[in-house]
C-alpha cells in the first residue's frame, strides 16, 4: 500500500482536463475515487445541446468497450457452461475453419485474429449509420473462412469474439443484460443497462456528438452493439462497479485478478491484455483498466489494485482522450514520472517488402494500417507504444525501421514514387455483393447520392492507399494485390476482404 497519495493533486490535473469542456459544448465528468468513497468529482460541458442540462457525473452515456471486462466476468461466471479452453465450435457449430478452431480464451484477449465485424462492412461499403441485425451478423461471421493472422501469434484489437460468445451464450438461455440486472445493478444499487441496438431506449441517456466542418453533430450508429459495447450507465454507476471489484464483493472475489491475469501467446511470450482488461505502466508500477468508443462517445477508466484507487472518465464528445485524463491524474496521485513522448523516428510514410502492412510516422504520432498510437521513449534507441492493446517497439535501422508491431516482426521501409498502373482499372466484386470500380487511379465504392471516387495513393509492389470517410470517422484503407485478378482491402482490425476481378 501508497501512504503518500496526493489527491488534491489529482483533482488539480482533472481541473485542468474539465475546464477544456465549454459551457455551450458537449462534456464530460472525471471522477477519482478509492474504496472508501469517491475523492472527487470534476465535469463539464453539457449532456445536451437541445436542453444545455450540464453534464455531471450522474449523465447517463455508452461506455462502448469498457463492457468488455463485465462481459467476461459473466463468462468467468459460467464457467459450468462455457470455458475459455473450448473450441468456439463447441457452441457455435455453424462456424467455418480456423473461425470454428478458435478457443473462447482467444476470442476475447485479442490475440485470435478475428475480423471486426464492423470494419468489414467498412470494406463491403456499407455506413457506420446501415442497421444491421444480431442474426444476420452471425450469418456473415459464419460465411468467413480467413483470419487477420495466425491465432496467438499477434495481438490486434477486434469485436467480434465478444459477439461471438454472447451468441454462443444466448443459445444456453443465458443473456448479458439479464446479468447485468441481476448480478451489478440490483445488488450494488446503481442503474446499468445493455440495450441491443443503438436505437433502443434508454432512460436518462445524454446524445452524443462529433464535431464536422460544420460544428457539433449528433453521432448515431447502425451496426447491432453486441456484449462487445453495449453497456450504458453514468460515471458514478461505473466507480460504484469498479470499487465493488476491487474489493472483490457481490460474488466478484478474485474476478479482478482474472480478468487481469496476462495471457500467453504461441511462442510463451505474455500478453499484457487480459480478459476485457488492459495493463498500462507509470515507472515500475502497472495500473489496469481500459477504454470505450462509440460515434460521440468516449471514456475509460484506470485502477491501482494495489492500493484500491481509480479514475473514471466519461464523456459525450468524440474528442475525448479518456486514456491520457486517467494517466495523467494516476502519475499526479502517485508522484510516478508520465512517459516522454519521442520524436526520434524519421517522418514519412513506410510499407513493409511486401503485404500491407503499411506505417506513417508523424512527430510521436505512429500511425499502422490506419490505427494511430503515440510512441514513447524506450531504451537502447528503441520507441514504444506502451500499449497492450496495439503494442508497437521499433527502432530505426539504416533507412528501415525495424521491430515489432502487435507482438510480429515487421520492417518498414520508406516509401517511394510509385504509379497507379492501368491495368489496376476494371469492376471488383465478391461473393457477398459488395463491388468497386477502379478508372483512372481512383477507386469508386457505392450507389447513387452515396457513392464515393477515392484517389489511390501507390505504395509499391502492389500496394495502394484511398481515404474514406464514413460520418465521424475518416480510415484509410490499403488495397494490397493477390493476384492480377484477385485483391484484398485491408484495415487494421479487417484484413481480409478479398475482391475479383469481374469478368
């Protein structure tokens, strides 16, 4: 245990945090608490532009993936009726090789090279706004036959093995709001919910929002939320859970130690990503917690397990970086020094000899198939990302770059001028009815008013990039050749959607 712990220092960092919220904007609240109460509380902004309510840190939100961690609680919880050694086609027969051969353990710590569901629909060029259904979901999940990458030899953030597994649960009579209900609101006396879709009502909820070109819009997704995000409740509901499981009460003895255990991957290395729990470091101390994002949505919190002390950070605005409000109170409650950001890395775009594995390095901003990190000093010449759920360490070697990115080797080389050959040109389709045209080094995607003419970027060696925005999200995607008439379009968590030439 800390003695010398500085709250009042704590709350000075998420002072400064808040009052970057205006009045007439969207907000958020930061809360610090240990296991006797909550030390403080700090909001700002509003939890509604129609009403200009202020947010506080009873505003109900989405806490988008900080869900995860409850959800694997419900699993650990069930361990009679699911383990996390089981195949996923113990439960789910339906599923096609390697998706069938996955482990349930694998599917939820990141390390199973499952497709996020919703970054290939991206691909098939369908909107963050198109409804998509539970059901119809699995049947596409069922269809696929390609993982990201070998299981247990990456770690890469991706959905769908909650999706999975809920599923899998659901056909046993067991359903994730019903524990919610049951096993954290009614017992601990606070108000969660775990609504199905983004249009079901939820008592108390404040909207949230991005900003565009034209100022603050309401945020609104499609896509069936599923165990992986769908948990709504407010920044004092969330601190109520947290404190309960820190203190392992209400039947959650040990469950902590669980979710947060490290898991192995294939050649023994251990994963600081746990079971819907991540580990982040100050100094040489690790601190557990995690993230959420939703269009208009973002929060995490951060615990101390030594010491049962926390931060929560919840907010109705798409800007908000929950991640840095909680490190930065941790390092200002503990006195333990923040990490140096590091610049030493050449700017400029990098793509690996072949594949698509692509790199663009920006000041300390590392950006890997489209999935931005801040990298941090690291010894010996090294940088890193310091993080468990997108871990990166690379260096510089000659005009290369060279380490690992998701816990797999990579070496990045600059790249150079390059053309988009004519012969790319023509009509690409795939089974699922999803179609591009490539014509004079641009990619087309959609119909009518939607459709959209992306200029390709050449990487070399068959690589291109295009940009498409998608509402409050701009990704860009490469598309990497297989063959002369066969492609695939990848993105960090879908890398692979493969398209035909239509002859």
């Amino acid at each position: 245990m800390q003695n010398d712990l500085d709250w009042s220092r704590a709350a000075k960092v998420a002072d400064g945090f808040a009052s970057q919220w205006g009045s007439a904007e969207p907000g958020g609240a930061i809360i610090g608490f240990d296991l006797s109460g909550i030390r403080f509380k700090r909001s700002g902004g509003v939890e509604s532009l129609s009403t200009r309510a202020p947010f506080t840190s009873e505003s109900v939100v989405r806490y988008a993936s900080l869900t995860k961690h409850v959800f694997c609680a419900m699993v650990l919880q069930n361990s009679d009726v699911i383990s996390l050694d089981d195949p996923l086609s113990m439960h789910l027969e339906e599923l096609q090789s390697p998706l069938a051969d996955l482990t349930v353990g694998h599917a939820l710590d990141m390390s199973g090279g499952l497709p996020d569901v919703r970054e290939c629909l991206s691909l098939l060029g369908l909107s963050v706004y198109t409804e998509t259904k539970a059901e119809a979901l699995l049947s596409y999940l069922c269809r696929m036959t390609r993982l990201n990458f070998k299981p247990g030899h990456e770690v890469s953030y991706s959905n769908t093995g909650y999706r999975l597994v809920e599923a899998a649960l659901q056909r046993k009579g067991l359903f994730f709001d019903a524990f919610v209900q049951e096993r954290l609101s009614q017992p601990l006396g606070i108000s969660l919910n775990a609504p199905d879709v983004w249009n079901d009502p939820v008592s108390g909820l404040a909207p949230g929002y991005w900003k565009s070109d034209r100022g603050w819009q309401l945020s609104a997704a499609g896509l069936h939320l599923s165990a992986s995000g769908s948990l709504t409740g407010s920044g004092e509901a969330l601190v109520r859970w947290l404190q309960a499981l820190l203190r392992g009460e209400a039947g959650f003895a040990g469950v902590l130690d669980r979710l947060s255990a490290q898991r192995p991957l294939a050649d023994g290395r251990m994963s600081d990503y746990g079971l819907g729990l991540r580990w982040s470091r100050l100094g040489a101390r690790r601190f557990v917690g995690h993230g959420g994002s939703h269009p208009g949505y973002k929060s995490y919190f951060l615990t101390d397990p030594d010491n049962g002390t926390g931060f929560a950070v919840v907010s109705n605005r798409e800007d908000t970086n929950g991640f840095k409000i909680a490190l930065e109170a941790m390092a200002a409650l503990t006195g333990l020094p923040l990490p140096k950001p590091s610049n030493t890395l050449p700017e400029g775009l990098y793509v690996t000899e072949s594949g698509p594995y692509w790199l663009e390095i920006k000041g300390s901003a590392a950006t890997y198939i489209d999935a931005e990190d801040t990298l941090y000093e690291d010894v010996d010449g090294w940088v890193s990302s310091r993080s468990a759920s997108s871990p990166m360490r690379l260096r510089k070697d000659g005009i290369a770059l060279v380490g690992e990115v998701g816990h797999a080797q990579r070496r990045f080389l600059p790249v150079g001028q390059h053309e988009v050959p004519a012969a790319l040109s023509g009509r690409w389709v795939l089974p699922e009815g999803a179609e591009f045209d490539i014509a004079d080094g641009a990619l087309s995607m959609g119909t009518g008013p939607v459709r959209h003419t992306m200029p390709l970027t050449a990487l070399g060696n068959g690589r291109y990039l295009f940009t498409l925005i998608d509402g409050p999200w701009t990704k860009r995607v490469c598309l990497n050749m297989l063959g002369e008439d066969h492609l695939e379009l990848v993105s960090n968590r879908a890398r692979m959607v493969e398209y035909r030439r239509s002859i």
